[in-house]
C-alpha cells in the first residue's frame, strides 16, 4: 500500500511538472530571439510586450528580476496606450480623439491600461525580462460608453 502512494503522488509530480513545462514565446536557452512575435490587436484582444534590463548594480537576482519586471511592465503599457489610441469607433473616430474630448474617457482608458493582465514573465540569462500584457478591448470599450467600429 505505501508503494502504490509513493508511486502516485511522483506520478502527479511528473504529471505537474510535465504540465507546468512550456516552451518559452520569447526566449530561446536564455536570450531574447533574434525575431520576436509582434503586438496584435484582434476583434476583442489587444496583446502587447515590453522588454526590459535588469539594473546590473543591484546585489540579488530577487532585486533585478523585480526591477527588470516592473520596467517590463511599463514598456508593455506603454505599447498599449499607442496601440489603444489607434483603435477606430462608430463613426471613424478614434480612442485617441475621444479621450481629447472626453476625460471620463481618457481617465477609463488609462485606468484599463495599468489594469492589463501579465499573461506571461520571462527572465533571461541576465536577468532582463520580457512581459506579455493583454487587454480586453471589448470590456474597455464597455466600461468607457464607446462602441469599436467594424474593421
């Protein structure tokens, strides 16, 4: 009986390491790829990266992966906000037009942006970082009265 436990839970340990395993959308052994995979927008998903050093200076791979990170970050909303103001509505205006006009708007926009979802964080060797943010484009257009256009 402890036999047939033991092997069980190493069983689910491979099944979770197995699981947790995936191949890495920007690295390749540790270094950013030679191409990588562009921002997107699609008709609900706007998907945008943001690439960042670590400060060398820092003493622990804690203290620059956070930093690295957090530069990640913003780099990623900073793609977003570009890639938002673009966006088309009823009407052919764009977001960008509509926050000029509109500060409960721009304040949606800007506040949906520090929202975006981290979908993924990946260090290098040096423990640089790359982010993946996505946005809910349909959700923000939601929360901000607007209506996309149809493109």
């Amino acid at each position: 009986m402890r036999k047939a436990v033991v092997f069980g839970m190493a069983f689910v340990l491979v099944l979770f390491a197995a699981g947790c395993a995936r191949k890495s959308a920007h690295l390749t052994g540790g270094k950013i790829n030679e191409v990588l995979g562009e921002e997107k927008i699609d008709s609900r998903i706007i998907t945008a990266i943001g690439i960042a050093g670590a400060e060398l200076g820092l003493e622990s791979v804690t203290q620059r992966r956070a930093t690295s990170r957090e530069a990640a970050i913003v780099a990623a909303q900073y793609q977003l906000v570009t890639m938002v103001k673009g966006v088309r509505l009823e009407g052919g205006v764009t977001i960008e037009k509509a926050m000029q006009t509109d500060s409960v708007i721009a304040a949606t926009v800007d506040s949906e942006i520090v929202g975006a979802v981290p979908v993924s964080s990946e260090w290098t060797d040096d423990d640089g970082c790359v982010v993946t943010l996505q946005l809910d484009l349909q959700g923000l257009a939601k929360k901000a009265g607007l209506k996309l256009g149809k493109d």
